[in-house]
C-alpha cells in the first residue's frame, strides 16, 4: 500500500507504524461560525503564525460583521488554500495556540484525539514544503478546500512517539533559527554571503521536518 509520505517525499516510514487514512486524522471544521459574537479574540495568519489582532481596529478590510468568522481552537491548524496558481512562496498552515476567530476563507482543521496535533501539522507543513498543494490547484483552479485533498493512506507512529519526535525536531529547528538569526544580524557579510547562508539553513530547516516526520 503507497502512503503518502511516499508519494510526495520518495520516503518509505518505518514498518512498525500504522496505517491511517488521511481523513481520518485531519477533518475541516464546517460548523463553528462565530454567531451571537461569542468569540472577540481576533486572528490572523501571517508568514506561518497565528497571531492575535486588535478587533477594535478598522485598518485595513473589514467585514460588516465577525458573526462569520469562524472559531479557532488552541490546538486547531489553520490552512490558507487560495491563490495557488499566483503565491507560490506563502507558508499555507500555522498551528494556533489560541482560542479566538478568523476568517471562513481558511480551513480550519482538527486532529483526532489519538494524534498528536502539532505532529500532524508539521505533517501538512512537510506536505507544503514539498509543493504538493498547487498540483491539487492545477489549471486555472485558484483555490481548494480541505475537502479536496485525496484520501490517501498515511503512515504514522503512536501518539507517544509522535510527541517525542516533534520534542526532538523542535529542539534542532530551534538552534537553526538561531542560527539564522545571527546570520542574519551580521552586518559584517555581504548580502550575496549572507543570502547563500540562509538558504542553506532554510534548506537544512526543511530536509529536517521531511525526514523526521516521515520516519526517515
């Protein structure tokens, strides 16, 4: 049986994992409308991050009412799955850490309860990082839903073990951040040094999430 790990990174998990199917585990939330205005805390996804927002502030677009928006879960993944065919660089999926609202032009997708969440999104950010989005928008299709995503096989360790494992990838992808960071801060490099260094560590940063979360 061919998972998808082994569809989009050529990488064969461990034979000790089990075998889910995809929509099992990830499922997009349809319901979770923000009526009567229950939820005020305001969010956004920005460059890979769910930050939080003023809801006060009238910068920018806003909508007649925030009665449509939807309500975030801490936990929850949210995935930005529009402009596919012209934004090809954005980072498409953060994983919050807030209780709050965004809006219905994401998908916001739960984990089962027998998964670790933030191991099934670095699961969708390996996915992203492999381009695999813009094939399922191919043509002049802009935009998907969750719901279009095959449903394919997937192969994965238990919950204890894919704590441990974001435990450990957390921790190198830490000291690679740092690591850009400094690079990033010396004034004393060149910027065709400093742009070759931090591809690098991009590239290494990436490679990491692929291989650890694929078992490899």
């Amino acid at each position: 049986m061919i998972t998808l790990q082994e569809i989009i990174h050529g990488i064969i998990p461990p034979k000790d994992w089990g075998l889910y199917k995809f929509k099992q585990i990830l499922k997009a939330k349809k319901t979770n409308k923000n009526y009567g205005m229950i939820e005020k805390n305001l969010l956004s996804l920005s460059y890979g991050r769910i930050i939080e927002k003023d809801i006060e502030n009238n910068e920018g677009l806003v909508p007649e009412s925030f009665e449509s928006y939807q309500i975030v879960e801490k936990g929850d993944i949210v995935m930005r799955l529009t402009d596919l065919q012209n934004d090809k660089r954005s980072l498409r999926q953060a994983y919050s850490l807030h209780k709050g609202i965004i809006t219905s032009a994401y998908d916001v997708v739960s984990v089962s309860q027998e998964h670790y969440d933030k191991y099934w999104f670095y699961f969708l950010y390996a996915t992203d990082l492999a381009k695999f989005y813009y094939s399922l928008g191919g043509g002049v299709r802009q935009s998907i839903k969750f719901d279009n995503f095959p449903n394919y096989w997937v192969s994965a360790p238990d919950k204890k073990i894919q704590l441990q494992i974001v435990e450990k990838l957390e921790k190198e992808l830490n000291k690679i951040d740092a690591l850009i960071q400094k690079v990033a801060g010396r004034r004393s490099l060149i910027v065709a040094e400093t742009n070759s260094f931090l591809s690098i560590l991009n590239e290494k940063r990436a490679s990491l999430i692929i291989n650890m979360i694929s078992g490899n």
